[in-house]
C-alpha cells in the first residue's frame, strides 16, 4: 500500500502565482494612510525650521504665535520633559535645537506649533521669531577633511573602517596591469509616495499610542519615551498602512514621532504631523554621496590579484545611520569577487547639510557603481569581453569574499552571469549595437554590464538587532491572524508571509490575515531593512505555523486512530495519506475540534541571525549570514547631440535562493530597476548654500512609465539557502543595486569615454562627450 503523497520538493502554494494578499483594498483607496486620520478634538502640528546651513541660536520668540486664535501649544527645547536628543547609533541630533547652540542645516527644528487646522498652525509657525548669528558652513567633504569649521567639537570625521587581506603591495607587483581613477555618486531622494506623517494620541489603555508611516515601529517605541522622559510600557506603536519607505522611514520617523508626541504630550489632544513634500524632501535623510579612489591590479589573463580603495562618506549634519551604512559600503567595496588582496579604507564626514542615511542598497551602489566601472575598465584594456572577465573572477563555493569569509552555500554568483548572458542572447546582442553604431551618426548605442553581491540581514555590525518574532492565532472558525514585527511598505511582505504561513500550517491563504505590526504583540524584531523581512519573520511564522499543525495533526491522527506520521495536509484539508474510509477533515472543522478539546491554538515563533565572527579592526570575517548575487546587462542609446541617455533594453538575473513568490519578485526587481536607473541617470539633488533647491517633483526628476525601456526581461537563480524559509534570500535591494553601474558602463560603451560620476545626466554626458 502506498501513501498520496505529491512530487518530492513541491508545495500547495510556495512559488506559486498568487495575488497581492492587500492589492483588493489598496486599489480601491479603502487603505487608510496616515493622512487619512481624522480623530474627534485632533490638532495639527508644523515645525518651525533653521533658515540657515550653519548658525547659532540667539533667540527664540514665540509669544506672537501663541496669541494666535487657534493655537494650542508653541513648543521649544524648554519644553522637551525627557531628553533632547535624537539619533539611532550617535545621539547627535537635537530634537529641538536650544538657545545658544547651533543649527546645523537647512531643516533643524527649533519649534513646533499645534493648532485646530492645519492653516493655524503653518501661520503660527510663521510667527515664530528666530534671532540667528550666521556662521561659515562646511559645504564639501574637501571642506569637512581639513577640519578647519568643525560642524561638531569632536571634528568632522565620525568614524573610519577597514579591510586587510593580504598584501596589496604584492599583488600590485604581481599584476600586469595597474589601473587608478575617481568616481563620484551624488545624493539620491528616495521619492516614496506618501511623505513621512505620524498621528498620537492617548488610549486609557494603551497610553500613548503612536500611528505612523514607518518601517521600524521598534525605532520608533524606544526613541518617544527618551523624549517625553516616560517608560517603554507607556508607548504603544502601531504602523499605518505606508506608502512607500525604501530606508527613509527607517530612522526618520522617530524623529517625526518624537516631535508629535511632544505636541500632544503638552496638549493632551491627538496631533497629526504630516510633512509636505516640500519639507520632506529638504529635511529627511538621503542616499549618501560618496567619492572614491579606486586603484587595481589584474594579470594578462584577466585575473584581479589586488584593489585598493579609499572612500568618503557625506554624512550631513548628523550621525543618523551613518555608522552602519558605511559598514555596509565597505564590505562592498571591492565587489563581487573573489581578490587575494585587499585593501579599504573609508570614512564618514560631517558637513552643514542634510543628513543622509538608508536608503534601497544602503551604502553598497555608491560603491558597486565605482568598483564595476574600474573592472569594465580594466576588461576592456585587456580586451577581455566584460561578461568573460567577471566570470574569471567570480565567486564560487569555497571562494572568499573580500572580508576573507569562506562561502559554504548559496553561491549563485556564476549563474546569474551566464543566465544574464543567455536570456540577452548576449553574442548577437552585440552583433545588433554594432549594426546600430555604424548607421547612426548621432546616436550610439552601448551595452553595459554589471554583477554584485548583497550581503543578507544586519550582518556581523547589526547582530545585536538581528532577530524577529511572530504571534500567530487560529480561530475557532480556521480563520488566522498573524502578528509580525517587520512591515508591509509596498513591497509585498504580506504576501509572502500569508504564503509561508498557508505552507506550513496547511490553511488556505485566503483564510489568513497578516496584521500590521503593533508593539503590544510581538517583541522587538529589528528594522525592516536589509532585505530580511522575509528571512527573518518569514522563519518566525513558519516556526509558530509548524506548531500549532503538528498539535492539530496529532488531533486528527487520534480521532482517527492513526499515526501521525500517515497525516497529509493539503488544501486546507488533513487526511489519512492511505486514504482509508475518507478519513478527512477541512482546516475550520478541525480547528474548532481543537479548541472544543482546550488545545493551545495560539503560538509565537523567534528567530535569530546565525552567529557572525567578524574582526572590526581589520575588517576580516564573516561579514554576513549569506549573501546574494545579481547580473545585469543593459543596452543604452546617447544622443550625442544633447547628451541625453536613455535605457532601452534590460536584462537581469538574480539569485534568490528560493522562489516564494515569484510575482512579488518580478514586481520587486522592475521596481528596484526602475528606481536604480533614476540613480544612474537622472535624480539630481542640488543645494544652493546647503539648501535643497530641488524640493519637489517639479525639479527633482523620477523615472516615469514612459522612461521604462521596452524590454525588460527578468530572470531567477535558485541556489537555496539552508537558514531561509524554504530556502530563501532577500530581494528588496539587490533588485536596485546592479542597475546604476550597468547604465554607466552602457554610456561608457556609447561614447567611448569612461563615465564617472552618477547620475550620469545629459549636461554631464554632453561634457563628457566634448572633452579633448
């Protein structure tokens, strides 16, 4: 007698295609976003900011606003019951900046207003009078390194990092071709949909409670009680529904919170505090500028046998992420290779702009950018077709990486380079470019490769962070909520999270709910960042989910007087694998059994990032738990009369360890390319004076439909990973990060001149072009 059982390695509904589990609500506007609020007695809050990139406070006169009909609260550094810093690694920040100290940049905060309409409070805001004493700012990071004007007493360098493998030296030496050169990748707005907004107010049986736009709700619970000088168990926090965040409401919406809270702290009223996009834009954190020197040395043949690179961070004003991007870029640094030496050094500079901090990739295309550029460079001095070069030196199992960490698993580097090269029909894709170039005069086309590594989750620097919970209820009915601590912000963790907990517990996924994350639930589980929401809560689910079916399993195998090992879940449905006498049972029918029998049907699950050695001091170890890998080979068309680039067809390969979803993959990396093709050819934050002058999307330009090349083909390595749910790695990041150095090596291409700096715009581009 044999058992029903399916094919070996297939599931009910992992990597299936399956709908958006929010896509109903969100399409017919019933999502309620921040801004949507309206609470009965809510007020409004505005901030009253710094008109300056460098000045001290002299005095702060708020008795005109306060008289204004309508005003229920002007607020300043005096008012601040707790601690008036912020910060979530330096607390460097003040939430609102004191007489007598400096403002540091265009958008420090030095009141807040409350009022019955928002229209009140922007005009009371206005009535806030500031006496300023103007001071030279530090503009550069040319300015910060002299350190000359210190933006802080301590100087301007925050930090350093390193990396020492080998002997440069010697592999320089040993090298048949050295190459050095410059790059530059300017600031990046992460333009989400939704600004950055927050509503508090008091519960009698919460305290205070917090809704917010936000993708670390745990940021958030910690950083109020410091300000409003409370007790953790006296902050609730709950996520809206948010519309869009990719790591600009990692750490910003603290900020935002605590300025909120204040309002209503003093008022004992709900406040809602929304930002302009206006605000937002000249206020919050950015992608950080980074210039590089890059130097490197490669045999004949084409081996990499050395790479030197000293790198500088723009921080801005303050520490915000800084510390922990930086980590970031410099495990990246010298790319997705494997190097005998390496050398790296970087370091984060403070100056009298806006603070920059998480963004999609975090740190990483700033260097990618750089490091793919000087190995097209380097292959096309040999002559060595790009593809060819990166395949000579790719990662592989038993490489190691430039930290010296051994790669044991999960190593799909060479697959996503020959599967890029296979589905662009990669020969007489270059055939065609060719054919192009010589019947165009003014326009020229161009193919530009890229291949990179993400390193997975926190890391060895984030260790202490890495970890995530989940609470999951079946309900007499077999209905199902999920309780996790990382957040649905658009890119589809609920969904995915829906689908691993159908998988495991055997319920169908339209019987299961994924709640957003509120505090009072689940325990701290980390930031949503770093491409691990999937990983890390998605392994939390599926250990509570395996609970509560083995407990139900060993129900039904009672009742029907069975093994529990001869019980097949399916469909929503337990039954005998030999299928005696219709020995079967829907999910709902035995839950309700279970709960008539007092069996516990409420679980939580916990897990934690394997344990990572790394040496901060010479930068060797195990940098990551595992890591991702991209390729990307994009053709680019300059006009060179303009210089005005555009992408026109696409091709990329990931590997993901395993497919999930595949939809809200494919959903991901046309997002992520989207977004990163912005990066490399367009966004263009510009100051006057420090001063965001781009502050809407008027003059600060995003990629719209109709700059989507025509062909984008999207392609998936499975190299499972054995710590991921089913096999699983991220893909959040590494679906952006391929896509800025493919679009400058593509220009390269065209115009027969190495780009250097992204974004690589069309005046740039032109200039470039016109060079002697």
């Amino acid at each position: 007698m044999s058992k029903l059982t399916t094919e070996e390695n297939t599931f009910s509904i992992i990597g299936k295609k399956i709908p958006r589990v929010d896509a109903i609500q969100k399409v017919k506007g019933e999502a309620k976003f921040v801004a949507d609020f309206d609470v009965k007695d809510m007020l409004y809050g505005v901030l009253v900011l710094s008109k300056h990139a460098r000045a001290r406070v002299k005095k702060i006169d708020t008795s005109k606003a306060k008289s204004l009909e309508g005003v229920k609260a002007v607020l300043t550094y005096k008012d601040v019951p707790g601690e008036n810093q912020l910060g979530e690694v330096v607390n460097d920040m003040p939430c609102l900046v004191p007489e007598g100290e400096e403002v540091k940049y265009h958008g420090d905060v030095v009141a807040l207003v409350a009022a019955e309409s928002l229209q009140i409070a922007k005009k009371a805001a206005e009535l806030v009078e500031v006496e300023y004493e103007e001071l030279q700012p530090v503009l550069t990071i040319e300015e910060a390194l002299k350190n000359e004007i210190k933006v802080h007493p301590k100087g301007n360098i925050l930090t350093s990092k390193k990396i020492r493998k080998g002997n440069v030296e010697n592999g320089f030496f040993e090298s048949d071709l050295v190459i050095e050169d410059d790059f530059y990748a300017h600031y990046q707005e992460q333009a989400y949909l939704e600004p950055q907004g927050v509503l508090t107010l008091y519960d009698n049986n919460y305290g205070l409670t917090v809704y917010g736009s936000m993708q670390c709700p745990y940021y958030v619970q910690e950083m109020v009680p410091r300000v409003l000088g409370i007790s953790m168990n006296e902050v609730r926090v709950i996520q809206a529904e948010t519309g869009g965040a990719f790591g600009g409401k990692e750490d910003v919406p603290s900020y935002v919170a605590a300025q909120c809270s204040l309002l209503t702290y003093h008022t004992k009223r709900p406040v809602l505090l929304t930002y302009s996009r206006e605000v937002d834009i000249q206020t919050t954190s950015k992608r950080h500028p980074i210039k590089s020197h890059y130097k490197i040395g490669v045999t004949k043949d084409g081996k990499i046998k050395a790479i030197e690179v000293t790198a500088h961070m723009d921080m801005g004003a303050y520490a915000t992420l800084s510390p922990i991007v930086m980590y970031r870029s410099l495990v990246h640094a010298a790319g997705a290779y494997e190097i005998p030496n390496v050398k790296v050094d970087i370091d984060g500079v403070y100056t009298n702009k806006v603070p920059c901090g998480a963004f999609r990739g975090f740190g990483s295309p700033q260097v990618l950018f750089a490091v793919e550029s000087i190995v097209d460079e380097a292959a096309k001095r040999l002559n060595i077709d790009p593809i060819e070069f990166r395949l000579k030196n790719a990662l592989r199992v038993g490489s190691r990486t430039s930290t010296d960490q051994l790669l044991e698993e999960s190593v799909g580097a060479v697959e996503t380079l020959e599967h890029a090269a296979k589905i662009s029909n990669y020969p007489e894709l270059k055939k065609r470019v060719e054919e192009f170039n010589s019947h165009n005069t003014f326009k020229k086309r161009g193919i530009g490769v890229s291949h990179i590594i993400y390193g997975m989750a926190l890391g060895a620097a984030g260790q202490h962070l890495d970890a995530a919970g989940s609470l999951i209820q079946v309900h007499k009915d077999g209905s199902v909520n999920i309780h996790i601590g990382n957040t649905e912000m658009g890119q589809g963790a609920k969904t995915v999270i829906a689908m691993i907990a159908s998988e495991a517990l055997g319920q169908k996924i339209e019987k299961i709910r994924v709640d957003n994350p509120d505090t009072s639930y689940v325990q701290d589980s980390g930031p949503t960042v770093a491409s691990r929401a999937t990983v890390f809560s998605g392994n939390a689910v599926k250990e509570a989910a395996e609970k509560i079916k083995a407990r139900m399993i060993e129900r039904f195998a009672k009742m029907n007087d069975i093994q529990v090992s001869d019980v097949v879940v399916e469909d929503g449905i337990f039954k005998s694998a030999y299928d005696l006498n219709g020995q079967k049972m829907s999910f709902d029918e035995l839950a309700k059994e279970c709960y008539n029998s007092n069996i516990k049907m409420v679980e939580k699950g916990w897990f934690v990032s394997p344990k990572l050695h790394w040496d901060p001091e010479t930068g060797i170890g195990e940098a990551y738990i595992t890591y991702a890998y991209a390729t990307q080979i994009v053709v680019v068309e300059v006009d060179l009369l303009t210089g005005k680039s555009q992408v026109v067809q696409a091709y990329t390969s990931h590997d993901v360890g395993k497919k999930l979803n595949p939809n809200g993959l494919i959903g991901q990396v046309q997002g992520g390319f989207v977004q990163g093709m912005g990066y490399g050819l367009f966004e263009d934050i510009k100051t006057v004076d420090g001063k965001i002058v781009t502050d809407n999307f008027n003059t600060y330009i995003i990629p719209t439909v109709m700059d989507i090349p025509q062909k984008l083909e999207i392609d998936f390595v499975e190299d499972e990973y054995s710590h991921g749910p089913f096999g699983a790695k991220g893909i959040g990041e590494p679906s952006l990060m391929p896509t800025p150095a493919a679009v400058a090596n593509a220009i390269s291409a065209a115009i027969g001149k190495r780009v250097k700096r992204i974004p690589a715009t069309a005046e740039y581009v032109l200039n470039l072009i016109d060079e002697k």
